[in-house]
C-alpha cells in the first residue's frame, strides 16, 4: 500500500470531485498536485507565510477559498473559514 500524505488525499479527494482553482481573470484550472507544488513554491520563493485562490465547488453553491502554506499543509473551505485559518 502507498503511503500518502494528507495534503495528497485533500488535493486528491477535491481533483476527484472536480474542483477547479478559479484564477483572477476568470480562468479555470483543476486542482492538482502539480498546481500545490507551484503553490507551496510560490509561498517559499515570495516570503509568504501562505497562497490562497477562489475555489469552484461543482454542484455547492457558496463563496469557497484554498489556501496553500509554505510548510505544505494545505486547507479549503468557506472563505470565513480560509480568513479564520490565516489569522491564526
């Protein structure tokens, strides 16, 4: 049995369940492993403690945010919730 690690499962459950990253401009982009890594890389080489995007749930209406942290770990939910986790 492969071993993964959280932030594999919750990037892999989201990608399973068709969730996009919903860039500025208006464009879509899957959630993938290759998106975390230029996240968690874009956090280390900027000096940010963490990235956060727009994220589309298919079929659950509501307002939705990923944030991705320098250290890895990554978290989505409600947007109140995301501005929650970063505040701490």
């Amino acid at each position: 049995m492969t071993n993964i690690t959280p932030e594999e499962r919750h990037i892999q459950s989201l990608s399973n369940n068709g969730a996009c990253i919903k860039r500025p401009d208006g464009t879509k982009e899957p959630v993938t492993m290759d998106f975390y890594r230029k996240a968690v890389k874009q956090c280390v080489t900027g000096g940010y403690n963490a990235v956060t995007y727009e994220l589309e749930l298919p079929g659950i209406d509501g307002d939705f945010e990923i944030a991705f942290w320098r250290d890895g770990h990554v978290d989505s939910g409600t947007t109140r919730r995301i501005i929650d986790c970063l505040a701490r």
